[in-house]
C-alpha cells in the first residue's frame, strides 16, 4: 500500500498513512537531525511530484487492449540521500477478461554508498 498511494497523497495525513517517513526519516537524520514528517512531504510535493507528473508516459497497445502508465523521479536530492520513485500501472481488456496491474519501487542511495556530492 505505501508507495502506491504515494502519488496520490495530498494531505500530512495522506503521507502519515504511506509510512514513507518511517522508510527514509531513520536514514536522512544524519544529515537532517530535526527533520520531520512534513518537511519530508514537502520535499515530495515541491521536487518528486512536479518531476514524476512531467515525465509520465501513457502507452497503449495498437488494438487498444493493454495500456500502461509510468510515473517517476529519479535521483531526487535529500538530506544526503538520493530517492528515486516509480509507479507503473497496466490495464489489459480482452474480451474474456478484464485487468489492472499496479506496482512501486523506491531507490535510496545514501552519500556515503559512493556518490560524491558537489
């Protein structure tokens, strides 16, 4: 359920129930000791939506039966980490049958795994 409903989080409440917080506040406090749930949804509203939703891509099949959507960020700088997001969902309408697949991926990669940042 978490990072599903990621996207479409609006409200502290929204993100409270996601448990992102609880995913990346124990590894950015090294950097960030006074970080809180909110400024963690704020950075995801101000910097991982506008890139995520300017990237979307929606592809369907040439007869219309399957069609998929991407959604995602990558490399999205905080608090020494670098967080990447994906959402894909896939709609299949056959005649037979009828499917929705969903699926979510986050990437976090701390400075300390290697990167340099400048």
């Amino acid at each position: 359920m978490m990072l599903e409903n990621l996207f479409t989080a609006e409200t502290q409440a929204d993100y409270d129930r996601t448990g992102i917080y609880q995913l990346i506040g124990p590894m950015a406090r090294g950097r960030c000791p006074g970080l809180t749930p909110g400024d963690l949804a704020r950075f995801i509203e101000s910097h991982v939506k506008p890139i995520a939703k300017a990237r979307a891509k929606y592809r369907q099949s040439r007869k219309g039966a399957v069609s998929q959507f991407y959604e995602g960020a990558e490399n999205q700088k905080f608090c020494g980490l670098k967080i990447s997001v994906l959402y894909v969902r896939s709609d299949e309408d056959y005649p037979n049958r009828s499917r929705e697949t969903r699926g979510a991926a986050i990437s976090i990669q701390s400075s300390l795994d290697g990167w340099i940042e400048w």
